[in-house]
C-alpha cells in the first residue's frame, strides 16, 4: 500500500524537528518510534517520551492512502541523512513493514501500531495564554539556561522557573552554586503566573525555536505548557515544586563595581583555567588599584598568572570562583562589556551586562 511520494528534505525535516526528544534507551519501546500520521496531503510526525511530546504537521504529502503507523525515529532519521539531497522518496506499508524507496535504496522497517502510542492531550482547563517573538524569547533561554542543575536531587533545580507578572516575563535558574536572572517587557499584559520547565524542554526549545519575530504562543495549565510555533507544537509537564527565594540571593549594594571588555576577560580566564585542578576548577582573582590578577594552582603546584589593567583605586581584595562558572556566563552574553560587583572574600560576586538591564548573573565565592 503506497503511503506518500516526497522528497527526502520534505521528510526529513520535520522527523528532526520531533526526534530530538526520543530516548535511545527506553522500558516502552514503542517511545523509540514515531507517530506519522497522513490523512490527505496532510502529513504530521509526533514523537514523545511521556513527559514532552512534540507534533510537526506539514502539507504537500502526494499520492497515496490515509494512515497511522508507528517506526523507530533513529532508524528513519539515519535513513533520510545517508540518501542524496534530492533524492525522491516513496513510502509503502505491506504486512506491518514500512518500505523506504529512493532510486535503486530499499529499506524495511518494522511497525508498531499507532493506536498504542502514548499521547500528551492539550490541557483543556483554564489556561494563561502568552504571545512573544520567538527570537526574544530564544534570547532570553540563551541568558539563563547554562545555570540550570543537572541531576540535582532537588528536583526543580534540574529547570528553569518561568514567570509573568504583566508586561514582565522573567526566567531564573540555579545550580546552588550560581544563579542566572533574565527579565525582558511583553507587548502587553498578561494574568500572574509561575512554572518550572523541565530541563529537556528547556533545551529542546533552545534548540527549535527560530531567531525570528514569528511569534510563540504560551499556554499555561494545570501542570501543563503547550508551546505553538511554525508547525511545532511542544508540550511539556511542569515541575511540581518550591523554586528558592531567587531574590534574596541577589546582591543589592556591592561597593567594587569593576567594568571589563568580555573578550580579554574570558581570554585570560580561559588560559588560566589551563592551569587548574581539573576537581575544583578554582581560580583566584586577586583585586589591587589599577590591577587584577587571576591565579590558578594544581596539585603537581603549576601556576598560571594573568593581569588585567583595570579602573580602580579602591581597597583590595583576594576571591576565590570557579573558573567554569564565570566563563560560562562571559561565554553566553554577547555584549561586548561585563560588569563585576564584589563586597568581600565571603560574598557572592554580580555580574551585570550594561546594554542588558533585566540580566544579572550570581556566582558563590569558593575557598582555594
């Protein structure tokens, strides 16, 4: 039974933009395949792995019956990029098998049934609705996603708490050792809410959303969010849990304020973390009128030693940070300035970006 007659782009395009969610391992596997689902020239692919589901629908499937078939996603993906560029595609199913033909290439597959492919539905409850460009929001992820947690037992560090609070939308992240902060204005004004996206969600939007003032379409609900773009539609269970008081950990009034251009700041981190423990990662910055040094040591007693000529007559200081922590931020701001603020060898330092008001950035001191 003929399926479609494609291209290989028109296929392989919107598998890539559903696969990237599907596990490699997995207990159901029928959560290693896809959902293609055709009903006229209608074409939708929908892949999930019980906490984020992600549906692309796409027009100009040619020829062929209405169907729903389940196949692995990786083994189809694989397929598509190994054939030429134009290469034209022609799906077929025959006794549970999906054929792939391009030229003289015939690939068989396996099958599932699509009527026990688990589905994310919409939430139908009372929702907040939100509209943002795609690219401010994309901005905004790029700013504060570093900071998340990775495997943290405190399960709602491992994501990113999203808040709107009328014309502001704010995003907070937190690892316990640092804590990134971004608020940017919407165009106009929205009911009060709070979530924590999951960390694949947050990753999976970073990667699919487009740099573009296209908008992106928010849906809060119950212990839901849907998010509409382009052709995707994302949704995504929420993390159930108490996000830290993130503005208590915010330093307000840190008397040294020093200003460094971003690119020889994070070029002498980079050559001074050569030089580190490879446990620790601690670096020393060692503050003086007129100078900073950055000072790392590792356990066969190796030193490097950087100096920054700097704006400041004030009294000195001696700090110890990770040194991946403040690289991580230099590296995902593209202002071509940073600021530092610093009170003393036992407080946090802030870091703030001049043509970025609504960021700021925190990273706890560490004994060397």
């Amino acid at each position: 039974m003929l399926l479609l007659n494609t291209t290989r782009d028109a296929l392989l395009g919107p598998l890539q933009s559903v696969a990237g969610i599907v596990e490699k391992r997995h207990t159901l596997p029928i959560l290693s395949n896809v959902l293609i689902e055709k009903q006229g020239d209608s074409l939708t692919m929908l892949a999930t792995d019980i906490e984020i589901q992600i549906k692309t629908t796409t027009t100009g499937a040619g020829g062929g019956e209405d169907v729903a078939i389940t196949v692995g996603a990786r083994k189809l993906q694989d397929i598509l990029r190994a054939l030429p560029d134009a290469a034209e595609i022609a799906l077929t199913l025959d006794d549970k098998r999906l054929t792939v033909k391009a030229g003289r290439s015939r690939f068989q597959l396996q099958t599932l049934p699509a009527a026990d492919y688990p589905r994310l539905s919409p939430p139908a409850d009372e929702a907040t609705c939100i509209t943002v460009p795609q690219k401010i929001f994309k901005r905004q992820l790029a700013q504060v996603s570093y900071a998340m947690a990775q495997q943290d037992i405190r399960y709602y560090l491992n994501g990113l708490l999203m808040l709107v609070s009328g014309t502001k939308l704010r995003m907070v992240t937190t690892d316990g050792h640092r804590l990134a902060f971004s608020e940017t204005d919407l165009e106009g004004e929205f009911p009060s809410a709070e979530v924590i996206l999951p960390r694949k969600t947050v990753l999976e939007l970073a990667r699919q959303l487009d740099d573009t003032e296209e908008p992106l379409e928010i849906t809060l609900a119950g212990n839901q969010v849907v998010f509409r773009f382009g052709t995707i539609e994302l949704i995504s269970k929420l993390i159930d849990g108490k996000f830290p008081d993130y503005e208590r950990v915010i330093p307000q009034h840190h008397p040294k304020q020093l200003a460094f251009a971003r690119q020889p700041l994070q070029s002498a981190l980079q050559r001074a973390a050569i030089l580190t423990n490879d446990k620790f990662r601690g670096v020393r910055l060692v503050l003086a009128a007129g100078s900073l040094k950055i000072i790392s040591t590792n356990a066969e007693q190796e030193e490097a030693q950087e100096e920054l000529e700097i704006d400041y007559d004030g009294e000195g200081l001696d700090i110890g940070f990770n040194v991946t922590y403040l690289l991580d931020v230099l590296g995902n701001v593209s202002s071509d300035e940073v600021v530092v603020h610093l009170n003393d060898s036992n407080s946090s330092a802030l870091i703030t970006v001049a043509d970025m008001p609504g960021f700021k950035y925190v990273v706890m001191p560490m004994r060397i």
